[in-house]
C-alpha cells in the first residue's frame, strides 16, 4: 500500500510545490509558470545590464568632462608660465639711462630742456616702454595664485623646444629639485621622468609655449619654444576605474546572496521532501496497522462469523480510509473540487475520529464540538478535514497531562468562524510569526508542514484564512478557521443548488 501511495506521488511534476501531486492540466500549468519564471529571470538579468552600461556610460561622461576641465587647466597653467616668461625678458630695462636722466631732472639737478634737446627720441621710447609694461598686481597674482599653489593637482613636464629634456615637473613622483641627490638617485630620478614623459606623449598631444626675450649679448629679439607633456589626474583615473570596482562589488554581493538562498532554497526543499515522506508514512500509519491487525485476527481459525463480518467491515473502512489519504494527497497541488456542503458534519465526523486516537491513558483530555446544525461552505470535504485533523492532532500535543480542546463553529456577517481552542502550553510570541512558516516546528521531531499545508488548502483553495487567534503560553491557544458562507444545495449528494 505505501509502494501504492508513492507511485502516485511520483506523479508530481511541479517540484516547487509543496506535495504537489497534480493532473496533466497542472503539469501544462507548472510548465507554463517554469517558463515564465525562466523569462523574469532572464529579464533581470537584461535590466541589471542596462544599469551596468548606463552606470559605465554615465561615468564615462563625468570623466570626458572633467578630462576636458583638466586640459583647460593646464592650459591655462601653461599660458600663465608664457606670460611670466614674457613679463621677466620685459622687466629688464632696456632704457636705464633715460630714466637715469628722469631722475637727474627730478632731483633738480639737470634742466628739462638739456635733456629734451639731447636725445627726446629715447625718451619717448622709455615712456612708451613705461606704459607697456605689465601692472605689478598682475604679475603677482600669476606667481602667488596659479603657478605657486599647484592647485591643479595634475601630472606636468615642461621640456625644451626638442621634447626630450625635463626642465620643469609639478605632480609627479619625482623630487623637484635633483641637485639635492646624490648622482645615483639623481640618474634614478632622470630615468623616472622620462618613463612620465613617454606616458604623457602617448596621452595628449603637448601644449607649446612660445614667447620672446631679448638676447643681452646681440641685443636682440629671439624666440623660445617649451612644451608642457601631461596626464590625467589621479581622480580621473580613479573615477575610470570606479564604476568597474563598483560592478564588482556588487556583482560578487548578488553572487553572495545568490548563493546563499539558493541553498536555503535547497535545503528548504529537502526538507519539503522528506517532511512528505514523514506525512504520508504518518497518515497510512493507522489503517495500515489496523489492517495488520485484522488480517492476523482473520487468519484465526476459532473466529465466529460474526467476528469475520466485523473484521471484513473494518477492513472496508480502513481502505476507505486509505483512499481518502490518497485523494488529500492527490488534490493538494491542484484546484480541488468546492462544493456547498455542511460544515457541522465534517466537524463532528473528524472530531470523532480523532476522539478515538487519543491515547487510553490520556482520557483526562476531553474534546467537545460546538456547532449548528447547519453550517454551510464551499469546501472540498477531504482537504478540509486533513486541516481539522491537523489542528486538533497539534492540539493534543501541546496538552501534557489533562486537557479540554472544544471546536466551536458559528456563523457572523456571511462568514463561517470554526475556533479549535486547546489548555495546551501555548505558543511563544517570539514564535507566533514564524508558526505557518515551511520547516518552522516548536516540536522536537516536527517537520513544520502541517500549519504551513493547513493554511495553503484554507486560503489558496478555499478563498478563506487560518490565523492564530489567541495564544498565551502556560494556558493554551485558539486558531480560527474563516470561510465564505454559501447556500445550501438542493442535492446535497452532487452539491448543486
């Protein structure tokens, strides 16, 4: 019988269901939602990409911006070295005796006319020099404001018109002084900078600096080419650098996290699985023992026909009984057949039942069905009465020693309220959230199936809800039953109006 039970078990197809032991119509259906399940995968996967590639393209802007900022930066830092340049060949005085002679006259010590008279053209030429020459306020905001801070923080060589010899770094990692080393660290040093220079001659093209000086020897005006080599900063480096270690980081918590609850997942499963097998050996149990029991008894040879007639009808019941544990089975991962029925008699009908389980030296604990005569619901007789047996099985339980469990049924605003109120030990709060919960058992061998399963037939099945109504722990709990109510039938064998 249990090679019976569990070749219909092989019949589930849909694995991430609970006891899901469907017709071909749900396997079409498991099918279809594995499909689709595979698509809102593939669609995360899809959208987490787009974010990627919108984070990377969206850094590679800010990046391009603030390269473009860095080469206005030196550029201006090169045009500011051109203009000191110029205003130091310009500082030196080219008309000294001139203004010597201004001075003469302004010490009184010379007539103006003596002077005009002399060389007036050179003396207009060192007032026209006077008025070209740049304000000094100028020239100190270039020295003390732009090339003094280095507030640029990006990598620079200045070098000569031939763009192999450094004569002027900022930002990078060599001394700025190389007189002060010693000959091997100042080579070191040279060969330091030369490996910057190749870098920044492959990074951007240079920026020229061209002014004129006049040559004190040959007194006259010659021209002067420097080049400025740089690089990007080492924030923009590092904003290059960011997005991919962001990705990282968050890829490998996704890969973490993955993981981690697939093999909660698994071992959820598992558990699943095994709490089935715990379930099903559970619920043939008791016929298969009283068939055992029976069929000993029929192989006595002293036994009356009255005896053989009650063991044969003994044994009927407990194949039916068999077959109603086949049909819960069956029904629980399908949409079972609702029907109007009587709610009273199925209370009463699983009330006895498990009145006679409980223990000979237990008969201190008493249950007690309180209910009209007439309660009607929607409800699939078989499915229901596995959820009473299990709340009444969880009842006796949490009773040790005398107890009382009552059932009380009533109807209130077209709703059918069904209590299953036990004296038992009560329930923890720190537990009363986790008590539906798959794999949570306050039981020492518990599985944590029944309260889960119990609520998945009430609420998926029969449009209802089961919920902890009360617990106080050392006094007992009550858990309510809530179902539309529904008119009764006609007939009541098909249930149709």
């Amino acid at each position: 019988m249990v090679a019976f039970v569990f070749a219909g078990l092989c019949r589930a197809h849909a694995l991430r269901i609970p006891l899901a032991l469907t017709p071909c119509t749900d396997y079409r259906d498991a099918v279809h939602a594995y499909r689709w399940s595979v698509r809102l995968k593939l669609g995360l996967i899809v959208f987490a990409m787009v974010i990627a590639l919108a984070s990377l393209w969206y850094t590679h802007e800010l990046v391009d911006r603030l390269r473009d900022r860095e080469q206005s930066m030196i550029q201006l830092w090169a045009d500011a070295q051109a203009q000191v340049a110029r205003a130091q060949d310009r500082a030196t005085n080219p008309h000294r005796t001139e203004w010597d002679a201004f001075e003469r006259i302004l010490e009184g010590g010379v007539q103006v006319d003596t002077v005009t008279e002399t060389n007036p053209a050179r003396l207009r030429q060192a007032l026209s020099w006077a008025r070209s020459m740049p304000p000094t306020g100028e020239l100190d905001f270039i020295l003390n404001e732009i090339l003094e801070p280095n507030p640029f923080a990006i990598p620079a060589i200045i070098t000569d018109s031939t763009q192999t010899e450094p004569l002027f770094w900022r930002n990078v990692s060599v001394a700025d002084d190389l007189s002060a080393l010693s000959p091997s660290d100042s080579a070191q040093a040279r060969n330091q900078l030369g490996d910057h220079l190749d870098e920044m001659k492959q990074a951007f093209a240079p920026i020229p600096i061209r002014f004129r000086y006049t040559n004190p020897d040959t007194n006259s005006t010659e021209e002067l080419t420097q080049y400025v080599f740089y690089n990007e900063s080492g924030l923009v480096r590092e904003l290059r650098i960011f997005p991919y270690v962001q990705l990282g980081f968050v890829g490998l918590f996704i890969l973490v996290g993955y993981l981690g609850f697939s093999y909660v997942r698994r071992s959820e499963q598992s558990n699943l699985w095994v709490g089935m097998a715990r379930e099903a050996a559970h619920q043939l149990g008791t016929p298969i023992s009283s068939l055992m029991g029976w069929t000993q008894l029929l192989k006595s040879d002293s036994l009356s026909e009255a005896n053989r007639d009650e063991a044969i009808s003994e044994i009927e019941n407990d194949i039916e009984r068999l077959q109603r544990v086949a049909n819960r089975f069956s029904d629980i991962g399908s949409m079972p057949k609702l029907k109007p029925m009587n709610v009273s008699t199925v209370i009463h009908t699983t009330a006895g039942y498990i009145r006679r389980r409980i223990p000979k030296h237990s008969q201190s604990i008493t249950l007690s069905v309180e209910a009209p005569d007439a309660l009607y619901a929607r409800i699939n007789e078989e499915l229901f009465a596995w959820v009473l047996e299990n709340l009444l099985k969880n009842a006796l339980d949490a009773i040790d020693g005398d107890g009382a469990i009552k059932v009380v049924a009533t109807v209130t605003d077209s709703v059918v309220q069904i209590d299953v109120e036990d004296t038992g030990s009560g329930i923890e709060r720190r537990a009363r959230t986790n008590i539906f919960r798959p794999g949570f058992s306050t039981k020492e061998r518990g599985w944590g199936l029944g309260l889960s399963l119990a609520q998945r037939v009430i609420e998926n099945y029969h449009g209802g809800t089961l919920q902890l109504a009360s617990s106080t722990v050392g006094e007992g709990s009550t858990f309510r039953i809530q179902l539309p109510t529904a008119a009764a039938p006609s007939d009541p064998a098909t249930g149709e109006a």
